[in-house]
C-alpha cells in the first residue's frame, strides 16, 4: 500500500513554513538536551511555564484536583509524568503518549581518571546498544551531575559552549592497522578501549626546595588541579557522580533542501518532543492526557528511573487520592482502561542497506508517522502484538485528523530486532502500541531524521489525546 510523501501535502509557503518551525524548535531543543537530566529540566521549566503544577505541592498542601488541572511529577530528575485532568474519572482511563529520553552513550566509570605515558585519561563503560567503532575519533562533550559529600550537586557541561575544549576516543593509525582491519567488526574496537583522552600538561612543582616526595603523575594531577579550582571538587567526587560522554556540537539541518536534521539523541527524543508538545495543546480533554517520559529504555527499562519502576503506577494513584474517595480498585481501572502510544522510533529504509528490510513492511522518509504492531526479534520474541480493533480505531483517528501515517516492521524477520516499553504498559491491560518517527543511522553518534514525519508525528499524538 503505497503512501504518498508529506511534504506533497505540504507545499511551500505557510503550511510548510509550520512544519520548519516545528522543526527548528526541536533542532534547538535536541542540541541543548543531551541527557535525560538535561531534558527533564527543560521540559520541566516549559511545562510550569505552561501552568503544569509539581505533585509534590498537590501532596504537600491537600490540594483537589478537578478536570483541566495540569499535573507533572518529576522522577529523580530523570523522568517526567505529565497529566490535564479530564472531564470523565480517572478509572475510565487514559491517553497515554508514552516515550524514553535516554540515548546511547559513553558513561564514566566510578574510578575514571588515570595518567598513562604523560596523557591524561578518563575509564569509560558504554551504555546502551552502540557500534564501538563508530565512537572514536569524534568530538566528545561530557554532561551530567558531581554530587559532593555535603550534597551539593555540580553540574558539568564541558565541550558544547562556545570556546569549550572537546575531549576524544583515539584510534589506530592506518599505516599499522593490519591486524585491526582483519577482525570483525564488533571487535576492532573493545570496549575497554573506549577511554577519553582530556590531557597532557603535566602540573609545575610548586616548592623546588621540598624535599618530599615529587608527585609522580603529574598529567594527572593538573587535571585534578583544574577540577578543583574551576569544578571545586576532589577526585573522590567521582564516586557520586553522573557523567555522560555524548557527541560534541549542534544537531545540524542535513540535505541541500534542509529537510532533515541529523542530531545526536533522536532515539528516543524525536518522539519525546513532539509528545510533550501536544500535551501543552490539551485543554479539558475528555479523557485524563498523559505525557510518560522515563529512562533506562536502552538497557531494559530497569531501575527506578526505567519503565519497570512503580513511579507512574504510584503517581496515578497520588491523582486518585487526590480527586477524592480513594480506591485500590479505581488506580487498577485507571491503568486497565487506558490507551496508550508506545512512542518510540523506527528503522528508516536506508538505499545503502536495502537487503535487510522488506520494501511492503518498512518505514521511509517523508512517509508519516509510522506504527509498529508488533517489534520483538525473530519470532516476535519480547514483542507488544497489538490488537486489530485497537489498530482500526488509531487509523480511524488519523484519517479523521487527515494525519499522514504508515506501517512498519524492524527489517526482516530474522535480521534481528528491538524492543520498547510497549509491553510494559501493555501488562496492566492497557491497549498499547508502538508508533514513532523513522530514523536511519539509529544508535549511531549522529542520527538523521526527517522534518516532515517530525511534524507529522507532533500532529498524530494531537489527535490521538483528543480522539482516542
């Protein structure tokens, strides 16, 4: 069933204006928002500049909420719930737009820094599914979080402002790479030599009459030197910290027509965004809209931050309780009787790599929104199968809302596959599926998406809070 392209809906002047709009915001909004942490500030800061009030006041001061209030719960700084109240119980149901803003990366071990023949550098150990080769000889920035033993927490953003140094992960010389170049892919870079180079000044001696013992890793200890001064901390700060080592510089508009953007991070913050974005739309909906954005979706959902978690179930009942007359059973209809977009991206048809997809069950450019029934491996295996009567119901709602979509599968069906936080959702007995935007160069450092399935997406979520 061919699909016609977006853009031909769209042709030049205000309608296509909207879509590049759309599209710039995001461009902007994926080049500041880098982490989890970073996203969850900065849709924080929109969502209560949007009147979104945090649970924990609705808590603290007994507050009742009524339809139209709009709610948020901030999740360890790493996730985010946003709800607008609506006009039927909470027990009828929600409309969910369900997506994950962590992205494969490099993170710093516990006990990262070491000097070796005069370079100073950083131990890494790589997070989320990530072909090793693709990460060396790139720009690197480091962003996260040093908690200090008083509490304090400082924030490290080095190598995405103006003038900032970059840091990098070398590699071999082609003149002596013949042995490197004969070994598989998955094997020419290790893991363990994933380490960041960040210096090579060794510290001047300070005292030159001092008779104690000279410093020995000098390298090293002009590092710590600036850490102390510009960061104020020590290197057992490192043991309570959060550094993620992503991709240095701006998501870039990509093609001579600049209908694309490639970006770091659009897996998954390409389908985060524009789900944010629809929420601030919602008004007095009919049924309770929900915004769920969680982490840890790139190493199984696990932890308190992931979707495995109990945060968005407790926060759904702290809401019951809250409307007053509280009940166990109202929460388990709450969670039963929603439906929900498993927000999450696909695998775009790549010209390079076409014999891994199959041309009738792949997502392309310029197509739509794409949904994914099922996705799983192989067999389906780990997969959500939605239902045909919830599939009918969603199509029915994109056409009404003249939304462009098209229908997809993660290739062919024994080249691999992925997984989503559909069937965690799904386990309550919500009716969920996948559906997000197409992407080619997923997992790699700089993935490339398209503006108009981007915009198409933003306008397909709308209509889902509304209609469904």
């Amino acid at each position: 069933m061919e699909r016609e392209n977006v853009w031909e809906k769209y042709p030049k002047g205000k309608k296509r204006d909207s879509v590049y709009a759309f599209a710039e915001d995001y461009r902007k909004f994926i080049s500041d928002c880098k982490t989890e942490r970073e996203c969850v500030d900065e849709f924080v800061r929109m969502a209560e500049k949007e009147g979104f009030v945090n649970i924990e006041q609705v808590i603290e001061k007994n507050m009742e909420i009524k339809a139209g209030d709009r709610i948020y719960a901030n999740n360890m700084g790493k996730g985010l719930a946003m709800f607008v109240i609506g006009k039927e119980p909470l027990a009828s149901g929600m409309n969910i737009l369900g997506a994950h803003i962590d992205s494969p990366r490099l993170d710093l071990k516990q006990d990262p820094l070491y000097e070796d023949h005069d370079l100073a550098m950083l131990d890494t150990h790589y997070y989320g599914g990530i072909k090793k080769y693709q990460w060396v000889t790139l720009p690197l920035a480091l962003h996260g979080v040093i908690v200090k033993k008083d509490g304090s927490v400082v924030s490290v953003n080095i190598g995405d402002k103006p003038g900032d140094p970059v840091f990098g992960v070398s590699d071999l010389l082609i003149h002596l790479a013949g042995e490197q170049m004969e070994k598989k892919a998955s094997k020419v870079i290790e893991g363990e030599n994933l380490d960041l180079l960040i210096g090579s000044i060794p510290m001047e001696d300070t005292d030159k009459k001092d008779d104690k013992e000279k410093v020995k890793e000098k390298v090293k200890a002009n590092i710590l030197h600036f850490l102390e001064k510009e960061y104020g901390i020590e290197e057992e700060d490192f043991l309570s910290a959060e550094i993620e080592v992503v991709p240095a510089g701006e998501a870039r508009d990509y093609g001579l027509d600049r209908s694309m953007i490639m970006g770091y991070g659009h897996d998954d913050r390409v389908c985060a965004y524009p789900s944010f974005m629809a929420m601030l739309q919602m008004k007095k909906p009919q049924y309770t809209s929900v915004c769920l954005l969680v982490d840890k979706e790139e190493i199984g959902s696990v932890g308190a931050s992931g979707m495995q978690s109990m945060f968005f179930e407790n926060t759904v009942a702290e809401l019951v309780y809250a409307m007053g007359d509280y009940s166990e059973i109202k929460v388990r209809r709450a969670m039963k009787n929603s439906k929900v977009l498993s927000s999450d991206v696909s695998a775009a048809f790549d010209p390079n790599f076409p014999s891994v997809m199959s041309s009738r069950n792949t997502a392309y450019f310029g197509r739509g929104l794409v949904f994914n029934k099922y996705t799983g491996a192989r067999g389906k295996s780990g997969s959500n199968d939605a239902s045909a009567e919830y599939m009918g119901k969603l199509r029915h709602i994109m056409d009404t809302e003249n939304v462009s979509f098209q229908t997809a599968e993660l290739g062919k069906v024994d080249q691999g596959g992925g997984g989503t936080i559909a069937y965690i959702l799904a386990n309550y007995g919500m009716q969920v599926i996948d559906s997000g935007v197409a992407v080619i160069n997923m997992h790699a450092p700089w993935e490339i998406i398209s503006k108009a399935d981007l915009y198409e997406a933003y306008r397909g979520y709308v209509a889902f809070l509304k209609l469904a």
